[in-house]
C-alpha cells in the first residue's frame, strides 16, 4: 500500500479502532489452553471486542497458531488490518547460541549476523514479524544480571555488533525476504546502568558520558535500519524513559533519526505511576503519548484512557494519529496488508527449526566464544590422558541461558555427554562432587590418584543471571571454591570450565586450577564446543568484551576510565595521595579484549605512515603479527588511541578498530589500519561532536592493556 492508501485507511477507522493499534497483548489472551482469564482481562481494561481491535500480539509461536489467530482476527476486525506477531528471539529461536555476552567474545560480527539471519529464518517459519532483540545497552556493571544480554563494555565493539544483529535479522528487503523479522533496538536509553548494578533502578548518567558511550550503539542499530526501538524501564535525567519527551521525541526522533515504532516494554507506561511522574494510568497514558510512544505492551494506561483523552483534547488525536500511521507502516514494510500470513509454514517449520545445518552455525559460534582465561600448560588435553569428570554441571543440560525460552533444554548435551560422544562412552570417568566432600569410597580415591587431569564443571545456573537477577555477590557459590580447594589437595592438574551468564569475580579460583575456560551460556552445541576447545581440535580465540573485576568493591571497572588528576600510574607507588585502593590493585583480573591461545603471537614493527593528520586525509597504521607458537591460530588484533589533551576529559584509551587474522605456526603478517579525523571525534562540552587539534597516542595488541606508544597529531 501507498502511504496515501494508508493515510485513507487511518481516516477511516474510529478513535477506538486507532487506539486498538497501540496496544500489545500477551499469547495468554488468545489461548485457548487458558480456561479462564477474566482477572488478566480486567487489568487491562479489556473486553471481547477490543481484543479484536489491538494492533499486536507478544509471545504467540507456531506457524499453525498464528495462522489461525490471524484468521479469526481479521474476521472480527471491522477494516481486517492484520496483527503484529512479537517476541523474545534474542540469541536463538529454537536452536539457540551464545548468550549476547559470549557472542560478543567472538570479535566476529559477522558470526553475529549469521546467528541472527538463522535465528530470523526459525522464527519467520512460524509466522513470527518482530524480535525485540538487538540490546545494545552498554554495561559496565556485572552485579546486573541483565549483563548476559548485552554485547560488553565498549562502544566501537557495540557499534559493530548493533550493526550485524539489525542486518542479520532484516536482511535487505522485509516485505520480498519471508525468512527475515523487523529488529527491535533495546532499551532506550541507558538500560545498562542501573545505580548499584540493581535492575530496574534509577539511572544517574551525565549528559556526556551519556551521548558519548551509551548512544553510539542505539545510532548504529538505527542506521543500520532497525524498524522499532523499545522503551527502557529507567530514567533519565530523572524522568522514567518511557514518559521522556525530550528522550523520545527531541534525540530518539529528531537528533538520531528514527522514524520507527517506539514500543514499551511490558508494562512500562503503568510503571509511570510508581516511578512518581503519574498520578494514575490517564496521565501516564497521556505522558506516553506525548513522548510518542507508539505501542503499549501490556499494561492498561492506553486500553483504559486513551479514547477518553483523544476525545476531549483535540490536540492528542493528531499525536495518535502519527502513532497509528508509525505502526500501519510498519505492517506496510512487512508485507502483512498483501500477505497476513506472511512467512508462517507448518511445512517449512519443520524443516527451518533446529535443523543440522543451524546446529552447525551453532557450534561454531559457541567454539569462537569459548575465551581461555588461564592455562598453565595443562591444555589441551591429550586423549590419552586419564581425565576425571566432577561439578555441580558436568552433566547439566542448562546450558542454554535464561533468555532461551523455545530451546529444548532436553535436545541439549551435557558436558558428560558430548565427552561420551567424542571420547566414547565412560572413557571420562564422573565422580560426583559430593563424594569428594564425604572423604570419597577406596574406588573414588583411587579414580582421582590415577587420574592425570580433573575436570571441574563450575558455575551459575541460568536462574542466576538474566532479568531480575542482580547480585550483590559475583563470586562462584562458596560450596565450589571449597570443590576446588579438595582438589588441590590431590596434586593432579586441575582444569576447570565456567558456565555463567555475567563477569565473575574469579579471584579464588585463579590460584586453584591451572587452566580456566570461560563458557558462558554456550547454547545447544555448546558443550560439543567445550570439548572441541578442551582436546585442540579447536584452538581458542574468544576475547573478553568485558572486563572481570578483582572483586566486588572495584565496580564499575572498565578499560576506557578516565585519567584523574592523581593518578596511580604516576611512578609513585609511595604516594598515599593517588587514586588507589589500600587493598587491592587498580587493574582487574582479566581486562577486556584478553584471552589466550594454545599457540602464541608476537606484536613488531608497528609503525605509522606519517606523523600528521588533517581532515582531508588519513594515517595508516600498521604492525606484524608473527605465530611464535606449534599451531595455527586466530588472533584478534585490536587498535587502541588516547586523546592527550581534549575540551572535556578523555579516557585513557579507546579501542578504534579491530582485525582477525588467522596464521599457520611461524606465519607472520602485516595488518593494517587507516586512522582519519572523524574516528577522532568526541562529543564536547555543549554536546557537539568534533575532533581537537592536538597529539593523540597509539598502541596495537592482543588486549586493552597494551601501551600506547607511537604518536601523531591532528592539524585542523
């Protein structure tokens, strides 16, 4: 349809009609396996016949199902406009990957882009048209739980990632491509750092840290053609994001560009009203709307208020028309108005869902995320090692994470079995940990005495990290440091892998094995993976895109903090008076862009092309990168630069641009990089973005802890 069919359709529907379009209902609302939902059918101020007015469903799967309901909706609704299908699709559908942080240890966004794409082909099967995916929330805090969700620390890697999730999930054509959903950037703005790493607490960003760090990745998603933005639950500024004018209609829609839908997230517009802003639903309905949000995921401010208020203040109808318009354009783009049913195939599900192919996707993108943290010439294993299987998840099929709602968890292998499947069956041998606490039988003490490597599978189960599941203490449960501590004691190589969904503080742990693989949540070849990465046949190349803390008290901790007028890497290590703790290092554990390799690299001759640069040209950077080790491998070459001297303080560094090369042992390569002004820019005092004249410092490595040590200089 033309945009002037779809102005004629929106003058043809009633205020109460316009008003079904912004609202979001839950599949409760419409299963018929719900005997009774009278009580959620008056929250919402709902009745039979709105229901067969609202604009868009969340949560309905099965291309069976939504074909049906589309049907019996579009019989019910007076001018058959067709429904919106919504839901969680956010590291999988049903074959699920690497929660977003250990996709974000890929490095790889393109890895990303594939996960996305096959992620969309699942859903788009069963008749599924939006993911509330990509969150590009930047974090800093891993006490939120919501951390698994994000991509990491940095604003460039963010950027990158933002950018591969939209095109992967879009592709380039919504309404011809049937196996691509509309991508919903999240959650906007400044999710990810909630006071105290709380969820759902207030937020308390300056206005330059704020446009500095934390939009950039919203800007890319929307760039890249992101077709809706979710609400965040926070404030900003200290006004609830959702009745944010200024947030929503002055950055999101004029200074950003977006002209998408801008959804709540569930319950976000009622929420006004505890935050304080709101006295009751009517006026967070009409705050709402005037910040123009275009969708109200359930909660009853919109279904209750909004016919009564467009109805008695003119001025609202023309705002619920713009927020009407946003979401018939969007079905436009989809294709729903030629083809209600778009993509949903009983047939074609069968065969997209959780087919080899993806698993295979899957594996490899669960091998890259794998990030090695500590290896004391303990791996890989050898098969002919006597390897003994213990932890409270070696034979755990949660393996998939909290955001995996339609991965089977059953379909899933343990690590148990995949070293079954790999090694042949109870060539590991499994003592359970709690007969090690018990002093063990003669046959258990014998197992461990003859073994050359125990294998300890620690970590959080996925009730532990996710939504609403922030903590106060990121340490591994106390009852696995005293595992580990048993182990010691036998004096047999301890190797341990880490199931988890946030930065931990691995501080004990250290100490105690000699070697550390980080896992994450791996996804449904995750396990498969593990055991690839734990016998060679896969040479770990996952980096951090997060910081892990030495402790608790050091957070926030992140690579790109700025330098203060004292501080502690002055050379004066008896200086009282710096910016330093009394009882613990200013460095953390494990610092972002870190992870090894079974093989090693070694950095030379970095150079640069020339020593000054304007706006009208560039400076290539480049340096050699040469496979000290015995294997090949993959190393991920990372930029970094400082800003000497800026208008506003300057971090300390910032990663620019990175590369991934793979070398045979004793290759070596040049990698290049182009440095010009714009990648010089930053936001300044009075929120503009532009670049100062000056010395900038520059340094190219394995991780954020490299020097910078060649410099240049902007000439304006």
């Amino acid at each position: 349809m033309l945009t002037t069919e779809l102005r004629e359709l929106l003058n043809q529907m009633t205020i109460e009609e316009k008003v079904g379009q912004t609202i979001q209902l839950s599949a409760d609302f419409f299963s018929e396996e719900t005997e009774d939902i009278t009580g959620p059918m008056n929250e919402m101020a709902m009745t039979e016949e709105k229901k067969f007015q609202i604009g868009s469903v969340l949560g309905v799967t099965g291309a069976e199902k939504t074909i049906k309901l589309q049907k019996e909706y579009m019989e019910k609704h007076r001018l058959s406009i067709p429904l919106l299908f919504m839901a969680d699709v956010i590291h999988g559908d049903h074959t699920i990957f690497p929660i977003p942080l250990g996709l974000g240890a890929t490095w790889d966004p393109e890895m990303i882009k594939e996960a996305a794409s096959i992620s969309a082909k699942e859903a788009a099967a069963q008749g599924l048209h939006v993911t509330f995916s990509p969150m590009v929330d930047l974090v800093r805090d891993p006490r939120w739980g919501r951390v698994l969700e994000s991509t990491g620390e940095d604003k460039t890697l963010n950027k990158h990632y933002a950018r591969a999730f939209v095109e992967g999930y879009q592709g380039a054509d919504l309404k011809e491509d049937l196996t691509k959903l509309a991508a919903c950037v999240k959650h906007f703005a400044g999710y990810g750092a909630p006071r105290g790493g709380r969820d759902y607490n207030s937020v308390d960003l300056n206005e330059n840290t704020f446009r500095e760090h934390y939009l950039p990745a919203y800007q890319e998603g929307i760039d890249a053609g992101a077709k809706l933005v979710m609400t965040a639950f926070n404030t900003i500024d200290n006004i609830p994001a959702t009745g944010n004018k200024r947030l929503m209609r002055e950055i999101l829609r004029k200074e950003m560009n977006f002209n998408g839908v801008l959804i709540s997230d569930w319950g976000a517009i009622g929420e006004l009203v505890p935050h304080g802003v709101a006295q009751d639903n009517k006026q967070a309905a009409e705050l709402a709307l005037e910040a123009g949000v275009d969708i109200e995921m359930m909660s009853a401010a919109y279904s209750e208020h909004l016919v009564e208020l467009v109805k008695t203040d003119k001025s609202l109808e023309t705002l619920l028309d713009e927020t009407v318009m946003n979401i018939l354009v969007l079905k436009e783009e989809l294709g729903l108005f030629d083809n209600p049913y778009r993509g949903a195939d009983a047939e074609i599900e069968k065969i997209a869902i959780f087919s080899s192919e993806n698993k295979e996707v899957a594996l490899k993108a669960a091998e890259k995320s794998l990030v090695l943290l500590e290896n004391k010439k303990a791996l890989p294993l050898d098969r002919s090692e006597k390897v003994v299987l213990t932890g409270p998840m070696k034979n755990s099929h949660d393996l998939l994470g909290a955001w995996s709602w339609k991965g089977d968890k059953t379909k899933t292998p343990t690590l148990k079995e995949a070293m079954d499947n790999h090694l042949g069956k109870d060539t590991v041998k499994v003592i359970d940990e709690t007969e090690i606490f018990n002093g063990a039988q003669s046959f258990l003490i014998a197992e461990l005495q003859e073994a050359d490597t125990v294998l300890v599978a620690l970590g959080e189960t996925s009730e532990m990290s996710g939504e609403a599941t922030s903590r106060t203490n990121i340490q591994l449960p106390k009852i696995q440091i005293e595992l580990l501590k048993e182990l010691r004691k036998l004096n047999k190589k301890v190797v341990a892998v880490l199931f988890n969904g946030r930065p931990l503080d691995l501080s004990e742990v250290t100490p105690l094995v000699d070697g550390l693989v980080e896992a994450w949540f791996p996804g449904s070849k995750g396990a498969d993976a593990i055991v690839n990465v734990l016998y060679g046949v896969i040479n770990p190349s996952g980096r951090l895109s997060m910081t892990f803390p030495r402790s608790v008290g050091q957070i926030p901790i992140f690579y790109n903090q700025d330098n203060t007028g004292r501080p502690s890497e002055q050379g004066k290590p008896a200086d009282k008076y710096l910016s330093k703790y009394l009882d613990s290092e200013n460095t953390p554990l494990y610092p972002f862009g870190y992870g090894l390799s079974y093989t090693t690299f070694e950095y030379t001759n970095l150079r640069l092309s020339k020593t000054e640069v304007t706006s009208a040209d560039s400076i290539e950077a480049s340096v050699t990168v040469r496979n000290t080790g015995l294997s090949e491998g993959t190393e991920t070459v990372q930029l970094y630069i400082r800003d000497k001297v800026g208008e506003v303080v300057r971090p300390v560094k910032e990663l620019h641009d990175f590369k991934q090369i793979r070398l045979k042992a004793g290759e070596s390569r040049i990698v290049n990089f182009t440095i010009s002004e714009d990648q010089l820019r930053y936001t300044h005092a009075d929120h503009t973005v532009k670049s100062d004249a000056g010395e900038f410092l520059l340094g190219i490595g394995a991780d954020s802890t490299i020097e910078l040590t060649h410099s240049f200089n902007l000439i304006n």
